[in-house]
C-alpha cells in the first residue's frame, strides 16, 4: 500500500483489512480528494515549469548560436590571415575575403571550385598532393611560400598552416588552411640576424659570423683536400688618426678601407671586423700557401692607399699575419686566429705594411722551450751565463775601438749556447729585462776590472725593447753606474735594435736622452732591415748605425745590397752619424768597406766574440789585414768603378751558378749586354779609356765571356763535369780583371 | 541531562503530565506553538505555572513537529535539565530588517564567554533579514561555536510571527540561547534536495533581500509566468520555485533563498536572505523523492560519535516551502529523519521561514528550503 495511503488510514483509525464506517468514509474522501488535487497541482505546475523552461533553454540556445555564428564571421571577415577550407576532394567549402584577394575574385566565385579552376594543372596537382599528404599525416602541416596576390599584384611570404578536419562523428570534412603574412617578420629576422652578425660600422661580418665562417670553411677545406689562409690584419697608425682628427674620421676611414680590403677579396672569401681597427680574413680554397700572396699584397695595397675624408687625405697601412690550415697537428678555430695574431705581431714589429706567416715551426719550438723560462731563471740564479766580447776596430788604422758584449749560457748540459737559443724565448717576458740588467752590470764589472788592469775600452751592450721602455731602466742604470765609480759612462754604449718594437717612439726618444746625460751613447743595431729605419734615424738620439750583416755579406756579390750600403753610409754622413759594419767576415768585404769610406768593422775576419779574459792579450797582438792598407774611400764619380767590380764578381758568380745547376738560365754570354759590359761601354769609356789598364780591362772582360761561352757551349753537349772542372780557369780571369779595376781606382 | 517533550491542544490538552521536577535555572523549555496562541492560551499558562525557573525559548510556525507527527494549532514543546551544562539566554528587539547584522552582533556579545559551544537562534519571521544577522552573529562569535536556529513562521499566511521573550510571545523579537561546557555534546546537519531548472539567470537588480529583476527582466513578472493559475497563492506559491544562489566558495555549493514576500507595485519579492546583485542564480523546483532523501541526509550527516547513552534531543527545523511542496507527504520527510536517529532520540521542531546552519566550510549561513537538524545531549 501506499505509503501516503496507509498513513491517511491510520490518521482515521482505519485499516486496509476493515472497511470503514460512513463516519469515517466520509472523513476519509475528502482526504483523498485532496491528495488527487495536490497530485493534478503537482503535475500542472510541474509541466509548466518543465514546458516554460524547456522554452527558455531553447532561446538561450538560439541566441547563443546566432551570437556565435555573427562573432565568428566578423571573425572570419575580418581577419588579415587568409582561411579556407576544402573537402578531401579539394573543393573549397569556406573562404574568407583575405583569401579570396589571393585569387584576385569574390568568396563566392570560390567556394564550389576547385584549384584545377584557378591554376595550372601542374600547380593544382601540387596543391592537391599537400592536401592529401595533410590528410594523411592526420595533423597539422606548416609550410612557408611565396605567393603574389593576384587583386593588387603584390608579394607576401605566407606561413601556412594546415590541419585535417573532423566532424563530431569523425568523419573527414576536409583541410582547413590559415595563412599568415611573415613577409615583414622574416624581414625583421634577417635585420636582427644582420645586427647579431655584423659590424654595425662597417657592416662586415663579426666575430660571431667569422666564428661559424671560419668553422665552415675548416670543415670544407678538409672535405675537399684544400688549405685556407686566415690573415689577422691591425691597421698601422690607426691610433693616431682617431686621436689627431677624431673618432667620427677614423670611424669613416674605417668603413672605407674595410670595403676596399673586402673588394680586394674574392667572393667565397670573408673579411670580418673583430673589433677597434682589426680585421680577420679567411681566404678560402687555397690550393697552396704560395697562392694566396697575390691576394695578401691586394690587402696591403688596398689598406694603405690614400683615402679622402672630410677633405683629408689620410692613409694607413696594415701589418697582417697569415696562417694556414690545415697543419701537420690539430688546429681549432681559436688556435688558428691566435697563431694569425701572432704573426701580425711579428709583421709589426718587422716593421708593419707587411705581412708575415706564421712559422710553425719556430713556434712549436717555442712551445717546446716555454718551460725553459724557468730553466732560464735558474741558469741566470745558477750564475751559468757569461759575456763573450767581440771587438770592433778601425781597419785602416788597426785601432781596437772597443766591443760588444755577448751573453752565452754555458749551459751544464747543452754546453756553451748563443744568444739565440735562449733569447728569443723571454723576448716578452720580464724575465728578458732582468737579464738585460745582469748584462749592463757585469759588463760594467768587467769595465772595472780593465781599467783596474790598466787598459780601457768602450763596450757596447744590446738592450731589448721591453727592457728599454722599462719604468725604471734610466734609474736602474744611473745606479749601476754609482756602484762602478770608476767606469767612465761615455764608455759604455747602448745597442738598440732597429727591429726591436719600439712602439713608443716618443718615450724611447726621452729615455735615450736621459741617458746621453749621464753619458751614455746609443748605436742602432741591424740598421736597415726595419721599414722604419729613416724615422729611427730621425727621431732616435743614436751616435752610431750599425749596417746589418746581411748587407755587409752580399755587397760583393750584389749589387742592389751594395747600393744600399752605399744609401746608408750616406745617410749617415748627412745626418753626422758614426758607421760601423757588422758581419766582416772576408779581407775583400773590408776592401770595399774601406773604399766605400766605412772604417769601423765588426766580424769573423777580425774576431770572433771571445771570453774576457783574452781581450787585452788580443788587442795587443792584433794587426789589420794588409790588403786594407792604402785603401783611400773611393771619390763618388769613382763609385761606379765599384759597383762595375761587384757587377762582375755577381756576374761569374751566376755562370758558375748556372754550371752547378743553381740557375735556370745563364746571364748575358754578350759581352756589351752584361752590366759590367755596360759599365764599360758608357762610364768606363768616358772616364777611363785613357788609363793602361782599362784595355787590359776590355781584353779580360772579353776572355771572361769567351771562356764563359766555351763552358756553356760544354755544359750543353752534356760534359757539365769537365765545364765544372774549368772554373778556377774563368775565378783566375776574373779575379785578374778585378786586379786591373784596383788599379783603374789607384790611377784614378 | 533529563529531557521530556509534551504536546497540547484545546482539543486534548497535555498528551502527558508535565514534570515539574525538571524545572530549575538550569532547565532550558523549547516551545514552539501556533502563531494564533489564544485557543492555546490555558496550556501556556500551565507551563508559566509549572517551569518557571527555566530558561524559555520558542517561536510561531507554520507547523509543529512532535515525534513523527506533523501538527497545526498546538504546542509542542521540550523541557531539558542540564546536569553538567549552563544556559543563558539573549534577546534583540529588531524592528527593521535593516538592523538584522546589529542584532545578530548584539547577541553575540551578551553570550560571549571562553567556555560558549553552541548558540541556538530563534528569530522573528518576517522582520528580520536571516543572512545579515547571520553575518551579525559571526562577527562575533568564535569560530569553533556551532550556531543553529531558524525563523518563525506563520503558517502559509506570512503576516506576523512571534517570539518567547520572558516567557511571552512577542513579535520583532530575535533570541538567542547560549549552552556553555564541554560536557554538552551538539552536531548539525542540513540539507534540502531540490533540483535546478532553467537556465542561469544573472541578478541585474536587487538592493538587499529584495529581489527586483533577473536578466533584466522583472522577477515577480518571471515567477507569475511559472507559477500560471498558481500565481494567485503568492506569495506561498512563490515557495515552490526558490532561487538558487551559487557560493564563492565550490564547497558551499548552492545556497537557496525563499520567498517571504511580493510587491506588486514594484514588481519585486523579498526573500528571507540577500540576493546578491550581479550574481548569477537558478530557479528551483521540488522532487518529493529527493526532498524525503535530503532530510534522511540530514539526520545521516549529524555526528554522533560521542554520544554514548541516555537523553538525545533533536531539533528539526524544516522550510514552510517543503510542507507547501509535500503538502500531505511531508510527514515522510519527518519519518525519514526519525528512521537515521537513535531509538533514544526525541524529536520535536517546526516549519519555519528560514533555518539557520553552517554551511560545509564551518560559516554559518541562512537557509531556505532545507531541512535543519540540532541534536543536544549531555556526555
């Protein structure tokens, strides 16, 4: 029974088993009148409610869809990117205007069509392969292309993206396509990409981009079996254009010169700008080291030509470093640019507008001495070095004029080593300078110890770069000099190299000056090798030039040394300097010396450097050569007599070069064609035609040719051997003929 | 604890003897009774007779509960003798809606003490908004007291309501019992079983418990659409549809606010707690099954772990809507309550107007439409 029920029978007495009585019956069907009525109640209001809000639902819904779909074609209208969609057959179902302007049509007169409606059937097949391939992958596919808009004509890079649709009941509805301009964002890209990897003054790669370019072209360079050079390249004399005309000038110079150093590259090559006025090149496909001097010279030439800034000429050069790869050991990027940087040093301190290579080999060697500095430091606490001493003379009068000290290592294991094997170890380190004191200090011992002895001699010392630019070097020596009191300082001379980076011109100056007071003079060593030498000359207090062996060794035999030998000893005299010639080392080279006017010689013909303590025994038994008595320096209208001589002795030395396979081709056999033939038939004859021994002179000239040619006539039907054997034949002519040209001055 | 309950009408008086052992100053007599108490005038006076020491507290209804039994024009009343338990009792004269939260505040205050655990609330009926003076009454009272009651009520009339203040029913009244010790055991439950209808409706106009539109659209306006024929019982009809409010807090789920009143003139309903303005509420309708279910949840969800043995007393506070919604069914709702309590348990209460319980997170709040339960025992 229902519950309800039950409880109304209860409420009256009454129960399901007993039919009630009329009192109680008629209490009871109101009772169940009423439930009847709330029940119709119930159900009324409930099917209202249900009915009213089931209508409200359905409006809610209408107006949300209808919402809905006005916001997203406003959306779709409105939006800049393209979008379409496509059934899998490629039939265009949507579209938007964006998309339509692609077409160059209304929305309308797409959808329905196909691609094969609008394009080529080959593009349409292209377009319809995406599709499918979208559709296959079952997700979405980027792609970026170009397009032209086919309204207005204009071109946009567009990113699109594809994804394959659904519907609810998975069902394949097709590809929905959203495209979207990137033309002004990949623009963007590549100008940041630009920033990130160029110089902004310049616009040349920087660091970064030669990094990776340099990676690539080591990568390519051991693909294809090639060699590449890097050139590390520092303008010379930048500094003092940024600081005497600004920086906006040296900025403009800067752009200048990097873009004629780039045009002087070839195109796979890179130029970058690494910073303040450095540069690094990598020369790329490089068959051999040889073929990249062309192109090295192109970089010298386009840095230091003259170039016109804010009406001023100006002009730099450059000082470049090359080294190349791949190398005989492993070689990263890094190593590569230090090895470029290192040799750019060297070209600077060679004397810049060059460029210099990187030797390997020095350089491991170096590398292999490295912890020899300390073994150095050692031998100089272990007292194990000592001064050798190399006189230097007057050769026309047999004066001893002094001496320079010469440091040796007697080394406990190696033995006695040159300066050389040690050197050029510390050159940059501050070890170099305490050395160069140890060498000023025991020469002035042993100065001391001479004059206690007796006997006095100036002696020279070589200071090196960094010792001389050291704070304390006027200071330090005026103190040695209070230690020796009886060491005259005019005694002692101070020996500079030319080469040594003397980068400060001006503090050197001033030091050098210091010392001239307290009476110290200064000689520059290895005099001409450096591309400075006229501004040394110039700006340096120097007393004295000392002309590099390498010029003393090759006079007689070249003429082009000679003449700038003869350039020196000019120079020299114009600007009231002392001369002395390093590296005698033949009686012959002290003949033309003496001739050229030079008296004062250093080398192995006179002595060799030796140990202190055979110095005076040597000064008082030595005796200049006799072939370098009676040697007047020969007048300058004789000069050419001179050089007539050196012009033959390189001209037999090239025949017998020749015969010995030194030489690929013989000088001129024409007697009136060799330099010295020329001598004879222009100055020779006008000066000397009347003298007995020019004809002696034309007679051997003409022997010296006609054996000569016998020789080669030799040399050429295969009997080298017996041509050989008939050089001392053709050495007598010559030297014959060089005897009648002394006598040719002599008469003079 | 001792506990008797006892039932009078004009027609039988007292069901049982009353007990004048049980009457002391620390004896609480819960009375809830007609709102016209004129035929019931004799009873009254038997108990003023009888329990004059006891603290009284009680209201007017829209029916009494005793037992299992629902009842009209009677009262119903239960008398508790604390053993180990004190009770002080608070009263508010509130004569405005307006200055419902002061009430609520002012109660607090006069039963402040460190040892108060349970405040049980009954309060005028019609001049009281419920959710301000909950707010009141939460200012101030610490967080672990359980605060439980409900409003008067005045049968499906909504004319005028009383409540016992010194043992004399007067309208525009809120009391307040307040039961100290930690002896006194007391456990809560509240539910109502009513399902959303319609769509989400947002509350474009309201200025506190008045209700002026939805969705921009007058809300008596949508009301008298639902209720067809039916608009003309409002404002009771009006009962069968309650707003759903949605918490801030998910926890809290839906609060659901009742119909006290409708203005034709404006076109507006009062209902027994604020409607927030801009918030977004639903319409409700009843389903006899989950209305009976939900006060078996009730009663399920009153913990009674610790009570052990002896006198249990459970106060049902049931909405006047549920009773318009069963209408001869609402008994079932009173069975199933019974059916989820103890044997030991004595059940009295009323249908009221509003009903006052925690929600989920601890935070009381006002209620409508749900059925509330307060159990009392000593342990």
């Amino acid at each position: 029974m229902h519950r309800l029920l039950s409880r109304q029978l209860r409420k009256l007495g009454l129960d399901a088993e007993h039919a009630p009585d009329a009192t109680s019956w008629s209490k009871l069907l109101p009772i169940i009148e009423q439930t009847y009525l709330d029940a119709d109640l119930e159900r009324y209001t409930l099917e209202r409610s249900l009915a009213i809000s089931s209508e409200e639902m359905q409006a809610l819904y209408q107006r949300q869809k209808s919402s809905y779909e006005a916001r997203l074609h406003t959306l779709f209208a409105t939006i800049q990117d393209p979008i379409w969609l496509k059934d899998p057959e490629g039939i265009y179902l949507a579209c938007n205007p964006m998309f339509a302007r692609l077409f160059g049509v209304g929305e309308a007169d797409i959808i329905g069509k196909s691609d094969y409606d609008f394009f080529d059937e080959s593009i349409a097949d292209d377009f319809h392969a995406k599709d499918l391939q979208v559709i296959e992958a079952q997700k979405s596919c980027i792609d970026e292309e170009w397009v032209t808009f086919a309204d207005d004509g204009h071109r946009a890079l567009l990113e699109t993206v594809q994804t394959p649709m659904w519907d609810e009941t998975g069902k394949l509805i097709g590809v929905l396509g959203i495209a979207r301009d990137i033309t002004e964002r990949k623009q963007h890209e590549q100008q940041l990409d630009h920033i990130a990897h160029h110089d902004a003054l310049t616009s040349l790669p920087n660091r970064v981009l030669l990094a990776d370019r340099l990676h690539q072209a080591m990568t390519q360079a051991q693909r294809r079996g090639q060699r590449l050079a890097v050139a590390y390249l520092d303008l010379d004399g930048f500094k003092n254009i940024n600081d005497s005309h600004g920086h906006d000038v040296g900025d403009q110079l800067l752009m200048i010169v990097g873009q004629r150093m780039k045009q002087a590259l070839r195109e796979g090559d890179t130029l970058a700008r690494i910073g303040g006025d450095e540069f690094v090149a990598v020369l790329q496909d490089l068959t051999d080291i040889e073929s990249s001097v062309p192109m090295l010279n192109r970089l010298l030439a386009a840095a230091s030509q003259p170039i016109e800034v804010s009406n001023l000429v100006l002009q730099v050069s450059a000082s470049l470093g090359i080294t190349f790869y791949p190398q005989s050991v492993e070689m990263d990027a890094d190593q590569l640019l230090r090895q470029a940087d290192q040799a750019m040093y060297q070209a600077k301190l060679a004397g810049k507008n060059r460029y210099h290579l990187f030797d390997i080999q020095q350089d491991s060697n170096i590398r292999g001495h490295h912890e020899s500095i300390g073994t150095i430091r050692r031998g100089l606490s272990g007292r194990e070095f000592v001064l050798y001493y190399q006189p230097k003379v007057n050769m026309r009068t047999g004066a001893v004029i002094g001496a320079e000290a010469l440091i040796r290592w007697q080394h406990p294991e190696n033995g006695l080593l040159p300066s050389g094997e040690f050197l050029s170890v510390i050159e940059d380190h501050p070890l170099a300078v305490e050395i160069g004191e140890w060498v000023i200090d025991t020469a002035l011992t042993q100065m001391s110890l001479w004059h206690q002895a007796g006997w006095e001699i100036p002696v020279s010392v070589n200071v090196g770069a960094l010792q001389l630019q050291d704070a304390r070097f006027v200071t330090n020596l005026r103190d040695m000099f209070v230690a020796h009191p009886n060491v005259k300082p005019s005694l002692l001379e101070i020996e500079v190299q030319e080469t040594s980076a003397l980068e400060d011109i001006t503090r050197v100056s001033q030091v050098m000056a210091a010392c001239r007071e307290i009476g110290v003079s200064f000689a520059l060593d290895d005099f001409g090798t450096g591309y400075s030498s006229l501004t040394y000359l110039k700006r340096l207090p120097v007393s004295r030039l000392k002309i590099d062996q390498s010029f003393v060794r090759n006079m007689l035999d070249d003429p082009d040394d000679l003449a700038i030998l003869e350039g020196v000893l000019a120079l020299a005299t114009a600007f009231n300097r002392d001369v002395i010639a390093e590296g005698v080392e033949t009686v012959e080279s002290g003949v033309m010396l003496l001739q050229l006017g030079c008296d004062y010689a250093q080398g192995y013909v006179i002595a060799r450097p030796m140990p202190s303590h055979e110095m005076i025994a040597w000064a008082a038994s030595w005796h200049p050569d006799v072939a370098w008595a009676d040697n007047p320096p020969v007048s300058p209208d004789n000069r050419p007599i001179l050089f007539a001589e050196v012009e033959h002795r390189a001209w037999v030395a090239a025949i017998a070069a020749f015969l010995e396979g030194g030489r690929e081709i013989p000088p001129p056999l024409d007697p009136h064609q060799c330099r010295f033939g020329l001598w004879l038939d222009s100055d020779g004859i006008a000066h000397h035609k009347t003298q007995p021994a020019f004809q002696a002179i034309i007679t051997l000239h003409h022997q010296v040719h006609t054996l000569s040619k016998q020789l080669l006539a030799l040399h050429a039907q295969g009997k080298n051997a017996e041509a050989l054997m008939q050089l001392d034949e053709l050495h007598k002519l010559r030297d014959a003929l060089l005897a009648q040209l002394k006598l040719l001055l002599d008469e003079v | 604890m001792q506990l008797s309950t006892y039932q009078y009408s004009s027609a039988v008086g007292w069901n049982v003897p009353l007990n004048a052992e049980l009457d002391s100053e620390n004896t609480l007599l819960i009375i809830f009774g007609a709102a016209d108490l004129e035929p019931l005038k004799a009873g009254l006076d038997d108990l003023r007779g009888v329990f004059r020491c006891a603290l009284w507290i009680g209201c007017s209804t829209a029916g009494e509960i005793y037992g299992s039994t629902l009842n009209d024009n009677t009262l119903t009343v239960a008398v508790v003798r604390f053993s180990k338990t004190t009770a002080r009792l608070a009263a508010y004269q509130n004569t405005h809606a307006a200055s419902s939260f002061q009430a609520g505040a002012s109660l607090a205050n006069q039963l402040a003490a460190p040892d108060l655990k349970a405040v049980f609330v009954i309060s005028d009926g019609l001049s009281v908004n419920g959710s301000e003076l909950v707010k009141g009454l939460s200012s101030r009272l610490p967080k672990g007291v359980i605060v439980t009651g409900g409003l008067a009520g005045d049968g499906s009339r909504f004319q005028q309501t009383w409540v016992m203040v010194d043992k004399i029913a007067q309208s525009d009244y809120i009391t307040a019992v307040g039961l100290y010790g930690e002896y006194l055991g007391v456990s809560h439950g509240s539910q109502g079983g009513w399902d959303v209808l319609g769509p989400k409706r947002e509350v474009t106009r309201a200025q506190g418990n008045v209700l002026f539109t939805l969705d921009g659209q007058p809300a008596l306006e949508l009301y008298k659409k639902y209720l067809g024929e039916r608009a003309a019982g409002l404002p009771a009809t009006g009962l069968l549809f309650p707003l759903a409010i949605r918490n801030e807090l998910e926890e809290d789920g839906l609060t659901v606010r009742t119909i006290l009143a409708v203005n034709e003139e404006d076109q507006s309903i009062t209902f027994a707690g604020d409607i927030p303005q801009g918030g977004v509420v639903q319409l409700m309708r009843a389903n006899f099954d989950r209305l009976i279910d939900g006060a078996a949840d009730a009663a399920k969800s009153i913990s009674l772990s610790d009570f052990v043995e002896g006198s249990l007393l459970t106060v049902a506070i049931s909405c006047v809507g549920r009773r318009l919604v069963l209408s001869q069914r609402v008994e079932e709702e009173i069975e199933a309550v019974l059916e989820s309590l103890p044997h030991a348990n004595r059940l009295i209460g009323y249908y009221s107007y509003g009903e006052l319980s925690p929600l989920a997170s601890g935070r009381c709040d006002l209620h409508n439409q749900t059925m509330t339960l307060t159990s009392f025992w000593e342990k």
